[in-house]
C-alpha cells in the first residue's frame, strides 16, 4: 500500500488510531514538517529527546491537530501503523547513528527510516547498506526550503531503497512545494546515498550563487558608486528578467531595510559568513572525483576569508585598499554587471552538474539530470526561472557532455561576454575582490580553449620527477621520458 495524504478523510482524525507516520527531531525544520503533514490529512507522532520540546510543542495545537506526543520511542513505535513510517530530522553525523540504534530495537523487518536532515551521501549510503542487512528499509532524502519550505513545501530529493519509496511516495509528493505547473517538486533521485548527494550539489550551488549576487552588490556599491536604494531597485529590475529567483528577491528585499537613522541593516551586520559545511563537503567531493569546481570552492574560500575578519582590518591598514576610480558611463557598466552575474551563474551550475555527471559513473546511479532541475524549481533556496532552461537543455539531449554545449547557453555567454569581462576588470581596477566570478570566467576560456599551457607542466613533472607524458605526434597513450639532465634524449616508458 502506498502510504499517501489521500488517504486521510476531512473529517476530524480519530486519534485512537495509528498515525501514518511518525516525526523524531522537533527542531524548527521538524516542527515545521510535522505541521505541513498534518495539514495534509496525515496522523503524525512526534518524539524529542527533551521531553519539554514535545511537550511545549503540542501544547497549543487543537485537539483534531492530527498530531500526537510520544515521549518514549516504545510508545512511538506503537503508535504507528505497519509498516512504520519513522522521518528524522537530527543533526547530522553520529547523532543521526545513536537515533537509529535507539530505534532498531522498536521497530520490524520492512519498517522504514528516513533520514530528512542534512547528512554526508556518504553516512546515507553506508546506513541504506547497514540498514538492508538487518531487514529495515532506508531513505536518505535531501529536504531544501528552510524553516518556511519545510512548512507549505519544500523541495525533496529522496534516495536509498527503491522499493521503500511507493511506500511514501504519495505523502511526500503531497506535501512538497508546487511549481508553477502544478508539478511537485519531489522525484526519485537514485539508491544509497544518491538523494543526499544531490542535496549536497544543491547546497553548493546555493553558496555560488550567494556569492555571486555579493560580488555583483559590491560591484555596484563600490565600483560605481551607486546609492543604497538604486542597488535594491536594480536587484528588484533583475528579478523579473532572466536572473528572476529567490535569491536576488530577497536580496532585493534586504537592502530596503534601514535603521532608525536611515542606514542600512545590512551595513550593520558583521562581515563573517558562516556555514554548515555543506559547500565544502561539495568542494571536497570534486577535489576527490577530479572535477573542476572552481567557482562553488572559491565561493566556499571566500566564506573563509570572510572570517578572518580582524585579520582583514590589519593588512588592510598596512596594504591600503582598492581605490575605485570609475569614470565610464554606468549605465553600461551596470548591465555588464548584469551579464557578469548571469554568464558567472550559468558556470556554477554547468560546474554542478557536471559533478553529479562524475559522481553518478563513480556510484552506478542513474541520475536523470532534467528531472534534478525540476526539483529546485519551488521551495528550495535555488529555485529560479533559470531552472526550466536547463531542464530543456538535458531534453534537447540527454547525454550532452555539459551545459555548455547546449546551443541556448552557449550563446547565452556568446552575449554575456564582453560585459563579464568589462565587469571582472572593473573589479580587478578597483582592487574589488570577485573570486567567483573571476574564477568562473577563467573556467570558461579554460574549457573552451583547444590548447592549455599543461603541456609545460608535464615536462616539468617530468624533469623532475620522470612522471613521463604523452607526444601529440604519437600514438595516444604512449608515455616517454626525456633525459632533461642527460643528453636530452627521450625514451618510451612503456616497454
């Protein structure tokens, strides 16, 4: 039986009977998702380790809630229908491990765990193994949308056990958000630990993308002068053209917001970002693949610097700072700007799927990349108009090696061109540092360019280590070595 919100009736919810599915973890992403599947017409059981969480949290929910406290994880067993349905929503790492263990003894072959928070693909895809020894299913489902998504629908990116998910297909597709067609933004990713692998390229594109819009706010804040409320305007303009997504709305919305005094919130919060790892488990993934992720690591580089925050105000009192001299028309300027940021955008994301292109032939996941875009179109941080292009892109051609060779984004930075490289130099001029929109263009003229300097870095690797290399005038995949200190003879490596 395919467990699902239909199956739930508009009365009110007899509460003697078994819930559908029980929720461990009442945090605000736990609460939250709790909430929007009971007003899905699900019967949920909730479990905290403090007791008082549970207990504060279901003190004001009306009686037909449709939500039931559990305070031992016996009673939260019993409570639920077979097979169990148990979603976590812990902090990820070795407390998500403890919860399982603390569950198994609860629970029966065929029961299921979902793991809905924000773990390693690599902790997923070792407990979907661990978990099928022992006769229990597993999902590993990257969930994206923040305290609001998990609320009226976020996105869902399930993965682990095939069979388990027509289990919960149903009530996840139910309450997931809806994207403008009315499709739900929840499909089956692949097995192990494919739904969380996902998530975490999600998350690394969301730090690109954060980045970019700062570099592009500092752009046009520092380089050209240009006043608070003309940036938000300018932000508020772009969101209705091909930038339009929820990250430059809300960045639109920010810089409107002032202090008592008339300056701005934003100038008044300390220039440190944080985060919670997930871009950097994203950059060590393609370090470890060999994938060429250059803007989403300098975006996660960048964040760090950001923290040396005392450190920064030294050297910049012994180094002196940029010194923005720009004399040309701005309003050029501003839509180089424009393009820098939607050229620099279309680079993060071809950088991302190309690493899930790499993960999926390390894996053996089938990952249907169309139908990934799909899934950011609503309740998650991404979400953007830009989304149904690279839909379109795998459905013009499936295999394509990468978004670059689709002819819409090709020309797309075939126009983009000169402003990115008028809006990089501005930055470079003005000693206003663009590390992911610099690094984006350099992989752009790197990847489209037929001949790289490797060849010089080969020979030095073979001067000096006689690492060998390959002849353009060879057959392919012959190695030679050159006695560099010798005669400079050259030798085949392969005999």
């Amino acid at each position: 039986e395919t467990l699902s919100a239909s199956r739930a009736t508009n009365q009110q919810r007899d509460t003697t009977m078994p819930s559908d599915i029980a929720v461990y973890g009442l945090g605000v992403m736990g609460r939250n998702i709790a909430l929007n599947m009971a007003d899905h017409g699900l019967t949920v059981s909730v479990f905290n380790r403090t007791a008082s969480t549970t207990e504060d949290f279901v003190a004001d929910l009306p009686p037909d809630s449709g939500i039931r406290a559990s305070y031992d994880l016996a009673d939260l067993a019993a409570s639920l229908t077979r097979p169990r349905v148990v979603f976590l929503m812990a902090k990820a790492g070795q407390v998500v491990d403890r919860v399982i263990e603390g569950l198994l003894p609860h629970l029966e072959p065929g029961d299921l765990i979902i793991d809905g928070g924000n773990s390693h693909f690599r902790d997923s895809q070792r407990r979907y193994e661990d978990l099928r020894q022992r006769g229990v299913r597993f999902l590993g489902m990257g969930i994206s949308g923040g305290e609001e998504g998990a609320r009226h629908g976020p996105s869902i990116m399930p993965g682990g056990d095939p069979e388990a998910w027509p289990l919960v297909r149903g009530m996840f597709r139910d309450i997931a958000a809806k994207a403008e067609d009315g499709e739900p933004c929840c499909r089956w990713v692949g097995e192990g630990g494919a739904g969380h692998y996902v998530k975490m390229i999600h998350n690394g594109i969301e730090y690109g993308d954060m980045q970019l819009i700062a570099e592009a706010w500092q752009l046009m804040r520092s380089g050209l002068d240009m006043p608070a409320a003309e940036v938000a305007e300018t932000f508020g303009h772009w969101n209705q053209g091909v930038l339009s997504s929820y990250l430059i709305e809300i960045t639109a919305e920010i810089l409107q917001v002032t202090e008592p005094d008339g300056s701005l919130r934003v100038d008044h919060i300390r220039d440190a970002a944080g985060q919670k790892g997930t871009g950097r488990w994203t950059a060590i993934d393609a370090l470890e693949l060999g994938v060429p992720l250059t803007l989403i690591s300098e975006a996660v580089f960048a964040r760090v610097l950001s923290s040396m925050k005392e450190e920064r105000v030294a050297a910049a009192e012994r180094l002196g700072g940029g010194t923005p001299t720009y004399q040309g028309d701005k309003a050029l300027m501003l839509d180089a700007i424009h393009d820098a940021l939607y050229a620099a955008k279309i680079i993060s994301y071809t950088q991302g799927f190309l690493q899930m292109r790499m993960a999926a032939a390390e894996h053996g996941w089938q990952l249907a990349y169309g139908e990934i875009a799909l899934l950011w179109r609503a309740g998650c941080i991404i979400r953007s108009r830009f989304l149904d292009d690279i839909k379109q892109a795998f459905d013009r051609d499936a295999g394509i090696p990468s978004l670059l060779f689709d002819d819409f984004f090709a020309s797309a930075l075939r126009s983009a061109d000169k402003g990115w490289r008028d809006a990089v130099s501005l930055g470079v001029q003005a000693g206003i540092p663009l590390p992911a929109m610099a690094a984006a263009l350099s992989f752009y003229d790197g990847y489209r360019s037929a001949v790289v300097p490797a060849n010089l870095l080969q020979a030095q690797r073979d001067y000096f280590g006689a690492h060998s290399y390959e002849r353009t005038d060879r057959d392919a995949g012959a190695h030679w070595h050159t006695r560099w200190t010798g005669d400079l003879g050259e030798e085949s490596v392969d005999d």
